[in-house]
C-alpha cells in the first residue's frame, strides 16, 4: 500500500535522458570530425598547396591559390570561417578541377551510398539466418564437424580483404566467364560483383558471431526457464533465443555497416565505380587538398549516423539499454 | 592493538545513492565489532571506507585519534579479508609473492631471505605447509584460498582487521575451519578487527560488539550478548527471529500480514522519517496511532536509547541525560 | 607455456603455427636468395605469360613475377609488423592510461579512445595518409595510428574486467602503487589475449597495408610489395592474369597464417569441450508400477553423466507424496543441482541421463515415445502440473520480455487460453503469491523487481496451470534472510492449500530443516542419509549428516568452544574414489569404508551408522 514505485519516472525519463545522452555525444563527435577534417590540411608537413600545384608552377601562382582558399589568414580566423562555410554548405574548390566540392560529392556520393547499403542487406539477409542455423544445430557440441567446417570457412572468407575477394572476382566471373562487366556501373548487373566483394567478408564475421551469441542465449538461465515450461521448440528459439541473440548482433552489424562505408574507397577503385571512394583516392594522390577535406567530412558523418541508428534500435529492443548506459 | 572510529561517516556513489549515511561506530582496541545487515545495507561500502577502497563525501575515520589518510602506494594500516577467495589472489603470482608484497617495505623491514622466512611463519600460522610458498592460488582449494588471504592480510601487520563476509563463497564444511582460524588468531594477536557478515549466528560467535545495519545506517549497536538477547530495534528482532536455531524444524510464526510481504527497501529511494516504517511490525503500518515513525527520523535521538537503536519505540531508553548537543546537531544535518 | 604447446597440438593450430613459420622464414631468407632473378630485366619478354623460364610470367620490364612475389614477402610482412607494433604500442597506452594517470586524464583517454573507435580502420588510416604523406612511411604510421583505437579499448575492457577483481583492490590496500599494480598485477592477467588479439590483428594490418598500397597510397616504386604487384597489374588482367592473381594469393596465404594462429590460440585457451562420441544408451520407457497411487514423482537408480566420463549423480533413488515437501542438502558438487534438473528433464546434451525408472505422476519421463502425440501430451503434462524455480531469480527471467507475458505464455500454449485470458490469468496468479499492485507489476520488465518480488513471480509462473510438484533448485540462496522466509512461506502456505509436493534443493540445512517434512543428504552424487526433518537434530546416523549440522553456527552454538570441522574437502566428481567416498574426512572410517561402497540400506548409507548417544562422541573425535 504504501511502497512506492515511481512508474511514471521510470518510463519518461530515461528516454529523454538517453536522447539527450545521445544527441550530445552525435554533436560532440561531429564537432571533432569537423576540427579534425580542418587541421588535416595545417598537419601537413611543408605547404600543401606548393605540394598540390608541384614544384614548377610559379609563386605568383601559388600565392594566388593560398590567398584563394585563406591560408595568410590567422588560424582561428580560418577555422571559424570553414565551420560558417560548412554551415552554409559550401565546401570550397576543388584544386585540381576547379568544381566546387558540394558538386562533386552531390554528383558521386548516391554511387556510394547504393553500393554500401546494398552490400549491407545481402550480408545480413545471408548471414543473420545462417549463423542462427548454425547455432541451433551445433549448439551443446552437436555435430562438430559442420561446426568446424563452418567455423573454418568462415575464417578463411572473412580473411579476405574485399579488394582481393574483387580482383579474384572479376577473373572468374568477368574475364572467365563473362557473366559480369569488369568494372563500371551500369545495369544490374553491374551491381553482383562490387556487392558481392562487399559483403563477404562482413557476412561471415557476422554469421560467426551470429552463432555464438546463440550459443551463450542458450546457456542462459532464462533460456532454461523457457524450457522448463515445456514450449516447444519453435517458440523457445523464436521468442526467447532470438530477440536477445540478436541485440548484439546488431552491434556488430553497425560496425561492419561503418566497416562497409570505408570498404567501398577500395572496392570502387577495383571496378571504377563512380563513387566517393575513387575520389578520395586520385584526390589523395592528387593532394587536392579541398576536395580529400569534402569526402572525409562525408564518410564519417555517414559512419557516426550508422552508430546512431544503431544505438536507437537497440534502446527499442532492449529495455534495459536506455538504464543501462551512463 | 589500536581503536578504529568512524564520526559520521557517509559514502556516496555518484549523486544518486547514499550508500552509507553518517555513520558512527568504534571498533575498540583488540575486540571483534561485528556488522550485520542485508545486501545494499552498506555494510561493504563501510569497510571499502576505511580502507580507503571508497571516498567518504562526509565525516571521518579516526585511528588511535588520528584521521586516516590514504595515499597510493603506501602501507595502509588497515587490511582486509574479501569475500570470494577466487577473485582476491592474484591467479598469475604465486601466493609465496602475494603475501611478500603486502609486507611493509622499508629500511627497518626484513629482507632477502629473512622475508621468506616472515611468508614462511605466516603461511604455518594460518595452517598452511611452508611448501605451499611457491603455489599458485589454483592449485589450492576455496578453504586454502581464505586462509592465504588472511595471511597476506596480517602480512600488512595491520591495526585493524577487517574481514568482509569471509566465509559466504565457502562451502559450510569448510566454513568452520575459517572461523574458528579467524578467532584463534584475533585472541593469539589481539587483534581489532570489524567482521562483517549478513549471518547473525556467525557474527554471533566471533564479535564481542555487534552492530546492526539497515539502509545505510547503523540502527543497533551494542555487546553482542546485550544486543541479541535483549534487542531493541524491530529490524534486530526480525533478523534474529531469521536465523537458525539449534534443531528448529518449523518456519517461526509469520507477521503481521501487511508488513510480511513488504518489499525491501531501494536504496536509491529511502523512505523518509524512520527508514525502516515501511516493514516495521510495531509501526504505522500495524499501530495506525503511530504517525510520527512516517516524518520523524529516530536517528537524531539514538543516544539516549539502549543499544543506540534508531527507534522511536524502543523500550530501553537511558536514565542520563547528559546527551551530546553537537553530535546531535551533525546527525540531523545528516539526515536531510 | 604448457598451454601454448597445447594449441601446437591440435591439427588446427599446428597447421597453422607451420603455415606461420613458413610465411615468417620466407620474409627473412627470400630477399637474400632470390633478389637477383626478381630484380633481373629482360626486355625480351615484356609481359610475357607462363612459360618454363618464368613459372607466371613477367611484368612490364620483364622481371620474373614468381621470384618477385617471394623477394616482396620481406617489405609486405616487415611493414605488416611494424604498423602492428605501432597499433599494439600505443592502444596499450591509451588503454591502460587510466590505470596510471588516475580520474582525470584517464577519462580524457577513454573518451578520446570512444570517439576514434567509432570510425572504421581504413578511414583513419586514410586521414593519417593525407597527414603523413603517401609512401611507405606515411602508411605504416597510418595504419599503426589507425589501428590503435581498437585495441585501446580492448585494453580497456579487459583492464576493466581484472580491475574489479578483489586481488587489485586487496593490492592497493597493501600499498601497491600505481605503476607496480599494472605491471605486477593487470598486465600479467589480460598477456594471454592481448597477445592472441595481437597475432590476429597483424593479420588484419597485413591486409590492410596491403590495400593500402593497391590503391596507390602506400609502398612506392621502385620498391614493391604485394599490394602495389597487384595494384600495377589490375589493369592487365585480361591479358595476364597470373601477375594479378600471383600477389593476390600470397597476401591471403600470409593473412591467413596469422589469423589462423590466433584464433587457434584463442580457442585452446577458452573452455574446451571434449569431443567424445555419446551412444544414446537410454534405456525403453518402462511402465509406471501403480502400486503407489500417492506418489508424484517417482526416481529409482538416477544416474547424470557428462562427457569425460563424469558422473555427478551415481544412482539416486527417491519417491515424492501428494503434498509432501521433500529437502535435498549437500555442499557443491553434491549433485543436488543436477538431479533437481534431471528430474525436470533440463539436462541439455552432452549431458546424459539414465534411470530404472523416472515417472511423475504415473507416467514415464525417460525414453524416446513412439508417438509423436505422446510427447506432446508428455510436455502438456510437464508444462502444467510440473512447476521448476530456480537459484538466480535475476537471470532466470527473459530480460527483454514484460514479466505477465512470460508468465502467460505457458498458459496460452498448454491450456489453450487466449492473450487476454491468460494475462488475467497471469495478474490473479501474481495475486496469489502476494505481489503487490499485480496489474501494474504485470507490465513491468524483469529488470523494474526486486530479488525477492522476482522469486515470487517465478512461483507464480509454476502456479499458472495446477503443479502437482514444484522443484525449487535453491530458491532463496540469492536473498537476503528476512526476505528468504517469506519465500519459504510462500511455498509452505501453496503446499498446504493446493496439496502440492515441494522437491527443495540448499546447501542451507537450517532452511530446509524448517520448512522440510523429509530431508535427503547427498555426498559425491548419493543418497548417504534420508530422515524426517524432525529428526535431525538428534537423530541423524550418518557421520556426514552430524558433521554437516555441527559445523553450522546457529544462535545457540557455544561461545566457549571451536566449531566442528568437516577435514578434507568436498569429492571431485571426476575422481570419485573407491569405497564410501566419504571415508577420507569421516572419522569413523574403517578398512572395509575404503573398499566397499555403502548403498542405501534402512534410509543410511554407511557402514558406521551412529547411535544417538554417541553424537557428542563425534564432536570430540574430531581433534
């Protein structure tokens, strides 16, 4: 009668607590990205843009360009004037090609995002199911052959990195078998490889991880208390198994996702897809420093989004998360 | 031998929870106070106090009169047994080092092999073969284990022992051993020591004081014999009424319907007025005329009570008078 | 060490220690033999395929590509190694900043540890390759930078893990400083995985590098690794194919060797599971005698073997009554645990269980049915009239489902209740085992209740059909004492108003003396003594059930004198001994004890059975 459990608080406040926790941590990290993208110019040993234009080109020349992106200009007097230029959507010029950079990006990023996502839910679709599957027929030490020659597979697949997986790819598959084109990005087809090359890695780091969660849900003390009530098997793995296994697994699938964005500067380069990830290479080596900036700002906005995607739908799945974190 | 005191100790983790609050207890020089209480009582939290595990946000801890200051890496004068003896040695030294290192080091202490031989006599002295130096902690069992943990803590040659539910992670076989080790050694040694356990029989038969803890507070204190045969605070009679007794073979007759089911108290949300009206069996709950138990905090008027019981309805109140105004005034603060 | 061979041992791991081994004398010999042939130009035959002289052909300056993807396992493995040693050294320092540096800047470490492993490996090191240039320099410091973080917070986490151990605390009381305490004691405990994760990451780095420098930012002419050989030759695939795939399969050869080796590792020091072929030898499910009509639960010879072979419970035989509370004690490894789950049918392969006979309620648990409808009628059976509480009321619920939901979901499934039937059904049995403001409570999450209020609504759920027998497997260990007895009542009060028959598993013989009508003691996997409750006091006569009762301090033991001890330790039920497996600490034992195994006659198991006037005899014989 008198014991007083606060319901209401319990409910309300930790979801604004977890949404202010979050949003809080999302700006901060924004902010370092931001400082880190603009001094990675001014930790360049030497001037960048005497390296970008070579050592031939006249001084009037370079003057001319260092004047042009502000670098006479005092250090704090540049950053504030990159975080208003950023705010106003204006990443500066490219060196090389002279094409603002907010082009460039709007032109090559949905190259980018198609292949990343692509990849993403074919390595989930294939490896969520079968690590499940996995699980539950070795689970308790059953059939400890399929579990070794799973195990082993997917060690040796997820050693792969997606460049080689690609090239290995393209000579099978393209200049063997001519099923697909070796690089471009055109119809459908276009699509298998580079997908393909993404997500094998990440799907069998994920099936493998899949099952091992399910093995540890198994061993749970809740899990014998399913059992204890005699539901049958179907409703013991779905209802209670799966939920809970599958909250870590989204975990690591958000690391893969982040893993698959940054894998993509290396697949595009295998196909010439004409995404970010070529960009930021040939700019790299281009040292057009403006536009490496651009791309650098977009791939880890587009990483620290996956995490908070990531972090939501886990609060949604476990109740316990929102408490837990602090 | 020394004389620990505790003045209005309290020990808070983050904002949220006063796990110990504004304590007050003496462990005089060469007895047993022996601390009882349930999980989240702050019995634990108490003795990671006063060795210096936690940061007391309020009071002091006094040894010999003298405020204790723990510093990293200096010999603390204070040593403690823990609880689970898998998880207090260090399962990559062998126990030979475990105890060597909490030596005191300094110009004046033993050396070389003199320090093997102060392992030696201290292995022999909780029953140990001196062979055993070069054991890791796996190869002993849980019972071994405890006892290695009590020589490395008289290693420290320490002021104050302080044993923290010593024998809970043991099996009861092996439970009987660590006591009576720990009694023989406290009466050989003279030592002071604050034996904390949530088994009233088992601080029964090592304490010369027992205290009661409930919610962060000490509620009773008082001679172990005093206190169990003529308790005063209803949570001291609900403990003893819980433990076991020589050959009963019946549950001891259940209480009062609306207080027997009442959930244990939150230490993050502790009820205001007496801590304990909520599952008090002579409270507001039963006695409806009592009132004052749900705002008024019996803490502030303890020492005038027998045993110190935070009880408004404690039968033993003392004859003298002479209280003490400040102490008075401190733990009022306290309590807000 | 020991372990280390161990792993050796295995096929696995000693394949891939032989792999490793191969990679790593190739990187040291390879340029010595070899470097002439590799660097040899013959402008005869430019990008030439196959052939007797040159095994996969030549590259653009006609340089043998066979001997150049053995001469560049030197650059591609050293720069491997040394952005590793980069990663590994500076995420030690971050992680274990906080160990030394204290409060302060050990939370400016981990934050700046939070933030940068939030990023993908390659991105940093992208940064950092803009940073430091491109070329091999700027690539290894990329890459070692780049793979700090994640091993920072591994660092930590495991740093974590150990730093909560009592050891550390116990340490610092002892005067341990900071610097000391890492190296002595966090550093020495978290070796083993630091280094398998080391090993693993040096074959992540290897692939990386590798990556690296096929796009171009890392190893620059006129040197070469395997990265940059596959890169130049991309394009020619068409053409020549072997100068593409050549370099290709060398750095998945040499990743995998490393990667191979860790978790070879890993898994020889994690919990082995021995890998012995089971036979099911169950015996045919035989007929319940129906000679006892008051029996619930009827176990004869109950026999649990695992793997090894180990067999914790060795021939357990007991009847439970209509509305009877039968008490098991024993200290751990007794096999009390065990036979409450194999009486409930919860012993989950390896395990095996075997018995003469295992029915409740007249009908057989053991053996596989014919039918298919038999055994859903045997779970329907189980799922309402068979009711489990277990030890750990925190674990022992699903965390992410309502606790009403759980609690109806055997209802719905077994009785055929709707949701909302059994939900309401759910609140009234919350009711029933006295948990207040059950309709809220009901839609509360495991986590929102407390210890005891959570044990309570796990009766609850064995009270949702009609249990004829509830085994608690040490239902109040995890409470405190106060809140103990009332779940003790609780089951007390639905024994005697539903008539159920209570199996209580505890350590605590004072316990299930109280609550108890009959006490069975087990030792080393037996029944050793099996009296009324009443009894107990004074009229046990197996030594070890007098022992047990003595060395318990109740509120009445003397002051004046020592307690009694048990010697010796609890039986390891993988070496079981010959004879009474008691006889080592009993202080009665005699030759014929160390021989003859003692079963179950006139409810003792023992050759010695004392009288009641000799127990404070057993007191004395002990010192």
């Amino acid at each position: 009668m008198t014991t007083t459990v606060s319901a209401p608080s319990l409910v309300a406040h930790p979801w604004l607590g977890f949404a202010v926790r979050r949003l809080g941590r999302l700006v901060g990290s924004v902010l370092i990205l931001v400082s880190a993208a603009f001094l990675m110019i001014h930790l360049i040993p030497g001037d960048p843009v005497r390296g970008a234009l070579g050592p031939a080109a006249a001084q009037s020349l370079v003057d001319a360009q260092r004047a042009s992106l502000g670098l006479d200009d005092p250090l704090w007097q540049q950053y504030l004037n990159f975080l208003h230029h950023l705010v106003t959507g204006n990443l500066g010029t490219s060196i090389t090609t002279g094409l603002p950079v907010s082009d460039v990006i709007r032109d090559r990023l949905p190259a980018t995002v198609e292949l990343a996502v692509a990849a993403f839910l074919v390595a989930v679709l294939i490896a969520v199911p079968l690590g499940l599957a996995m699980g539950v027929l070795t689970r308790g030490g059953r059939r400890p052959r399929a579990e070794l020659g799973f195990t082993s597979t997917a060690v040796v697949l997820a050693a792969i990195p997606e460049f080689l997986l690609a090239v290995g790819l393209v000579y099978v598959f393209a200049v063997t078998l001519h099923w697909f084109p070796v690089a471009g990005r055109g119809g459908v087809a276009s699509y298998v490889l580079p997908v393909l090359s993404l997500a094998v890695g990440p799907a069998a780091v994920l099936a493998r991880i899949c099952r091992v969660e399910l093995l540890a849900v198994l061993q749970t003390d809740y899990l014998r208390t399913a059992r204890a009530k005699r539901l049958p098997a179907p409703a013991i793995y779905l209802r209670h198994a799966l939920p809970n296994a599958v909250t870590a697994t989204i975990t690591l699938g958000g690391l893969l996702l982040g893993g698959m964005v940054a894998g993509t500067v290396l697949v595009e380069n295998v196909f010439g897809w004409p995404g970010l990830g070529s960009t930021i290479v040939s700019s790299i080596i281009a040292k057009d420093y403006p536009l490496v900036q651009g791309v650098v700002l977009v791939y880890g906005v587009g990483v620290l989004l996956v995490n908070l995607a990531v972090d939501v739908t886990l609060a949604l799945l476990d109740p316990r998360s929102t408490i837990r974190e602090s | 031998m020394s004389e620990l005191r505790f003045e209005g100790v309290t020990v808070r983790y983050g904002r949220a929870l006063t796990a110990v609050d504004g304590v007050d207890l003496t462990v005089p020089a060469g007895q047993v106070v022996g601390l009882v209480g349930e999980s989240g009582s702050g019995k634990s939290t108490l003795a990671r106090a006063a060795v210096g595990l936690a940061e007391p946000a309020g009071g002091q801890i006094l040894l010999n009169d003298v405020p204790l200051h723990h510093r990293p890496g200096a010999r603390r004068p204070l040593q403690m047994v823990f609880q689970d003896p898998y998880s207090s040695l260090d399962p990559r030294m062998t126990i030979g080092d475990s105890i060597a290192e909490a030596m005191p080091r300094g110009p004046r202490e033993p050396r070389g092999p003199s320090r093997r031989d102060e392992v030696v006599r201290l292995l022999e002295l909780v029953g140990l073969d001196a062979d055993r130096v070069s054991a890791y902690p796996g190869a002993l069992s849980g019972g071994q284990r405890q006892r290695v943990a009590i020589a490395r803590a008289l290693a420290g040659k320490p002021e104050v022992l302080i044993a923290d539910e010593i024998t809970s992670a043991l099996d009861v076989s092996i439970q009987g051993t660590v006591l009576n080790l720990v009694r023989t050694l406290q009466r050989e040694l003279r030592l002071s020591m604050l034996f904390i356990s949530h088994n009233l029989a088992v601080v029964r038969y090592v304490s010369d004081i027992v205290a009661v803890m409930y919610l962060g507070r000490i509620v009773e204190v008082g001679p172990a014999r005093d206190v169990l045969g003529n308790p005063q605070h209803p949570y001291t009679k609900e403990l003893l009424a819980a433990a076991p007794r020589r050959g009963s073979t019946a549950l001891p007759p259940p209480d009062e319907a609306l207080v027997a089911d009442a959930e244990p108290a939150d230490p993050h949300h502790p009820p205001v007025g007496c801590r304990f009206h909520p599952r008090c069996p002579i409270g507001p709950l039963i006695r409806t005329d009592r009132e004052h138990c749900l705002t008024l905090d019996p803490t502030a008027e303890a020492d005038h009570r027998l045993h110190r019981a935070a009880c408004h309805h404690a039968a033993g109140v003392l004859r003298a008078v002479g209280s003490n105004p400040p102490v008075l005034m401190q733990l009022k603060e306290d309590s807000q | 060490m020991r372990r280390w061979m161990a792993v050796l041992r295995t096929p696995v791991g000693a394949g891939a220690g032989l792999l490793l081994l191969g990679v790593l004398l190739l990187a040291v010999f390879a340029p010595v033999l070899w470097s002439h042939q590799a660097n040899a130009i013959d402008t005869d035959h430019l990008l030439q395929g196959s052939s007797a002289e040159h095994w996969l052909g030549t590259d653009n300056l006609g340089r043998d590509i066979f001997y150049r993807v053995l001469v560049a396992s030197r650059t591609s493995i050293l720069l491997a190694l040394l952005a590793t040693s980069i990663a590994v050294v500076t995420g030690l320092a971050l992680g274990s900043a906080p160990a030394i540096l204290g409060k302060r800047g050990g939370r400016a470490a981990t934050a700046v540890v939070n933030i940068a492993v939030a990023f993908p490996g390659l991105l940093l090191a992208l940064f950092f390759a803009v940073v430091f240039g491109v070329g091999a320099k700027g690539a290894v410091l990329a890459i070692g930078f780049a793979g700090a973080p994640s091993f920072a917070r591994l660092t930590q986490t495991l740093i974590a893990g150990v730093a909560e151990r009592d050891f550390i605390a116990a340490a610092r009381i002892a005067g341990v400083g900071r610097f000391r305490m890492l190296v002595r004691h966090i550093l020495p405990n978290i070796a083993e995985p630091l280094v398998v994760n080391a090993t693993i990451g040096a074959g992540g780095t290897l692939l990386a590098f590798a990556g690296l420098s096929f796009i171009g930012l890392g190893v620059q002419p006129p040197a070469y690794d395997w990265g940059r050989m596959l890169g130049e030759s991309l394009s020619g695939i068409y053409v020549h194919p072997a100068a593409a795939l050549a370099p290709g399969v060398a750095v998945v050869i040499a990743g995998l060797a490393f990667n191979l080796f860790g978790e070879a590792v890993a898994k020889g020091f994690g919990v082995q599971v021995p890998r012995t072929r089971w036979t099911d030898r169950t015996p045919e499910a035989t007929p319940a005698r129906d000679d006892d009509n008051d029996a619930v639960l009827v176990v004869e010879d109950l026999h649990v073997t695992f793997p090894g072979p180990v067999t914790p419970v060795r021939g357990v035989s007991f009847t439970i009554h209509k509305g009877e509370i039968v008490g098991v004690v024993g200290e751990s490894g007794s096999g009390k645990s065990l036979t409450a789950l194999a009486v409930a049918q919860l012993i989950e392969p390896p395990g095996q269980v075997r018995a003469a006979e295992l029915s409740f309620l007249g009908a057989p648990l053991l053996g596989r049915l014919p039918v298919r409808s038999t055994a859903a009628v045997r779970r329907r059976l189980l799922g309402t009239s068979f009711a489990m509480v277990f030890q750990d009321p925190m674990t022992s619920f699903n965390p992410t489902k309502r606790i009403g939901v759980q609690l109806a979901e055997g209802a719905r499934e077994h009785q055929g209740l709707t949701r909302r039937a059994a939900m309401d059904r759910a609140i009234d049995r919350l009711r029933a085992v006295r948990v207040p403001a059950a309709e809220r409570r009901a839609r509360q999450y495991p986590h929102e209740f407390s210890g005891g209020m959570r044990q309570r609504a796990m009766i609850g759920m064995g009270l949702m059909g009609a249990p004829a027998l509830i085994v608690a497997d040490e239902p109040t260990t995890a409470l405190d004492v106060t809140v103990q007895r009332q779940v003790l009542r609780l089951l007390e009060t639905i024994r005697t108003e539903d008539d159920v028959a209570v199996l209580l598993i505890s350590h605590d013989i004072s316990v299930v003396a109280q609550i108890c009508d009959r006490v069975l003691v087990m030792y080393a996997g037996r029944i050793v003594e099996d009296l009324p409750s009443t009894e107990l006091a004074t009229g046990a006569r197996h030594p070890y059930t007098r022992a047990l009762l003595a060395a318990v301090p109740d509120l009445d033991t003397a002051l004046d004198e020592p307690l009694a001890v048990i010697p010796g330790r609890p039986v390891d039920p993988a070496r079981m001994p010959e004879g009474c497996a008691f006889a080592a600490r009993c202080a009665f034992a005699s030759d014929r004890c160390r021989v003859e195994d003692p079963v179950l006659i006139d409810q003792v198991a023992c050759w010695h059975p004392q009288a009641q006037a000799e127990y404070s005899n057993f007191r004395t014989g002990q010192r």
